[in-house]
C-alpha cells in the first residue's frame, strides 16, 4: 500500500479521490444514478434509520469475521460485485480487482459489461469467482456466456432482472457519455485536465471494449459491440427462462435485482440458491425502495429456503452489519470498489476491502458481538 493509499480512511475519502482523478464523464458514469437519483440517495440514507444496540458485557475479545456461504468459507461478508467498464478506470481493472479480492477471502463477481473476458478474468486467480448474466433475446447467446462461465470453472451465475431495459442516466447524457463515449470537445478538455488518468490510460483506450460480446475470432469494434448489447436486452423474460437457466447451469444460480417478496417465493420454487436484493445502484427505476428498505420482506417470503443478500448504498461496515442483522447473509459492494481501483488500482481495491473489514470487527467488537452468525436482529434499536 502506498502512502497516499494508507491515509485514506473512509470510503466517502476515496470517493472523493476519485472525483479529483478521473475526467467528469467517466467519474459520473461510476456515480451517477437514474433521473433523479432519490433512489440512489435513498439507498444510503435508509442505513442512518437503522440504529445499533450494544451488549458490550458480551464479551468479544476476538472477532471471527467470516462467513459460509455456497460452500466456501469467506474471511469477510462482503463480495466485489459486478461493474461494467472497470478498466475505464484503471489499466486491466477487472483483474486487478479480483487479485485485491483474493488477497482479501472473498468473492467477486464479474459483470457481463467488463472489458476482459470471462476466460482472461479467470487467470487473474480469484477462487471465488461468479459471473452475471442476462436473459438476452437471444437465448442462445445466454446459454453460450453459461457455458463458457462453467468451462472457466466460475462458481456461481448471477442472472441480473433489473436491466432489461435501460435506465434513465441523465449525468451521463449531461456529460455526453456514451458506450462507447463520444469525445467531444468538451469530454476532451475534461481528460486533459486529468492527467494521472490520463497518462496511466495511455494506449490502453484502443483496448477498451466489450469482451464477452466478441464472438471468437471477431474483430468487432467497441461500437458494434455496444449496439449488440442493447438490442439484446429482453423485457419480455420470465420465469420460464429461469427455470431453463436453472436447467442448463449446475452450479450455484443467484437472481439479482429482487426487491418484491413475492419473486423470493418464484425464486424458491424455480430452485434458486440465492437472492440479490437490489435496485441496481439506483441506476434504473428511480423511485424504487432502497435495498435495505426492501431487504426483511424478502427474507422473511424466502422462509430461509435459500441465501438472501444485499446489494446498495453500502458505504460502512456498519451498514453490512446492519444488513446482516435484518438476515443479510452478505452484502456486495460496487461504487466503492471502483473508486478505491480508480485512485489506486488493485491496492486501492485492497484498501476498500480492509478499511471495510476493519469498520466490521469494530462495530462487532463495540457490540459485544464476536462472530457473524450472532449477528441478529436483537442489535438493532426499535
């Protein structure tokens, strides 16, 4: 860890570092959210509604912070999770990130969106390592991206629904970005103001494309690679392409972008392992209820017959014990760890994790609390 990485101490200061070093664009394509955005304020604010209860008496001299889940032992309850364009942030991001997580315990998911495909990914030697998908219009296309994630050895496949169609991102069009972005004149002047990015991302933007969408052998540019990604967005999946998904893959099956109780119902018959709660960053439907908001009617409608986890607003370790009080079994990060790897690559993606595994034993030890699994719902204030 560098000097600067080690005086960073909260994720709202690497978030700022990020701001100072990325171009306005690329940095309010990572932060930014849909319309409005009171979906993605509202994710982080509903945490500060959740009060801790202490029991210090307990006893918690030492902490065991890890967890199980899908068979194997996590150091942390806390997984990197799936944001596209990574290495828009930093040279070969996507791998660098899943180095910080191994070195850490845990497990990252890689996004459908990543510049690194699937297969480069899986050499970058995280063990736990999950895929998203989507249920494309092509079924085909979905069943070739299944197959390719089991021939890699990937562990778990998330099928993200919440992107079936594309949200609203108004910074994004404010800034004129684009996938792939058009450099106007104004997004141009934005780069040269940056120089550190600047410099670090010399001769890496001919690379920067859509791995996972080239067919093999295609030389297929960014551009035509981002058009096929949106026109093989489905708004007409259902629970039939679930049940088909969960036919032809044999390993672990998560849904992500839950947030009714009722499809944690749909998602116990169909033979789901697990749930993401999430809203997608409140990068879609702006208006939705925050993650954690949504979070205890899930749990409750899944009546422990599969893993609930949570996705959203996740910005302390408080919040991940908060979450795992109201029967989170996990929670996954996104913007924070793509700040940390935008200021310093993969340590700065090793700097987000320990800060949050730090805040973690903390809380618990404060709480009188010394392993993830007495973490219930008597912590909480009511």
């Amino acid at each position: 860890m560098t000097r600067e990485m080690a005086r960073i101490g909260s994720v709202a200061e690497i978030r700022a570092r990020a701001r100072a070093v990325l171009p306005r664009a690329v940095f309010d394509f990572a932060d930014g959210g849909a319309e409005d955005e009171r979906t993605l304020r509202r994710n982080e604010e509903r945490f500060a509604d959740l009060a801790l209860l202490p029991r210090p008496l307990n006893g918690a001299a030492a902490r065991d912070l890890s967890v199980e889940l899908f068979g194997r032992r996590l150091a942390l309850p806390l997984i990197v999770g799936p944001v596209g364009l990574a290495g828009l942030f930093w040279p070969d991001g996507e791998c660098a990130a899943a180095r910080a997580a191994a070195q850490a315990g845990t497990a990252i998911c890689l996004s459908h969106g990543s510049v690194c495909t699937l297969e480069r990914f899986a050499e970058a030697g995280a063990a736990a390592r999950w895929m998203q998908v989507f249920i494309y219009r092509d079924r085909g296309f979905t069943r070739e991206l299944t197959e390719r994630a089991a021939a890699a050895g990937y562990e778990a496949l998330v099928l993200t629904i919440d992107n079936q169609l594309l949200g609203n991102r108004e910074r994004d069009r404010r800034n004129g970005f684009a996938i792939p972005p058009r450099l106007t004149a104004g997004t141009l002047a934005g780069m040269a103001r940056k120089g550190r990015w600047l410099w670090r991302m010399r001769g890496e933007f001919s690379r920067i494309t859509f791995g996972n969408y080239a067919r093999p052998g295609e030389q297929a540019n960014v551009a035509a690679l981002a058009a096929r990604m949106g026109s093989l967005l489905d708004p007409g999946m259902s629970w039939r392409d679930v049940e088909e998904l969960r036919r032809i893959w044999k390993g672990t099956l998560l849904l992500k972008g839950v947030l009714h109780p009722a499809e944690a119902l749909e998602a116990v018959a169909c033979g789901v392992d697990g749930i993401i709660v999430s809203n997608h960053g409140g990068r879609q439907l702006d208006g939705a209820p925050a993650s954690i908001e949504a979070l205890p009617a899930i749990v409750t409608a899944s009546g422990g017959k599969l893993a609930v986890l949570l996705d959203g607003g996740v910005r302390r370790g408080a919040d991940v014990v908060k979450a795992l009080a109201l029967g989170a079994r996990a929670c996954l990060i996104g913007r924070p760890w793509l700040w940390g790897l935008a200021v310093g690559g993969e340590a700065g993606v090793a700097q987000v994790l320990e800060m949050f595994g730090s805040e973690i034993d903390r809380v618990m030890g404060l709480s009188g609390i010394s392993r993830i699994d007495a973490i219930n719902a008597e912590l909480l204030f009511r």
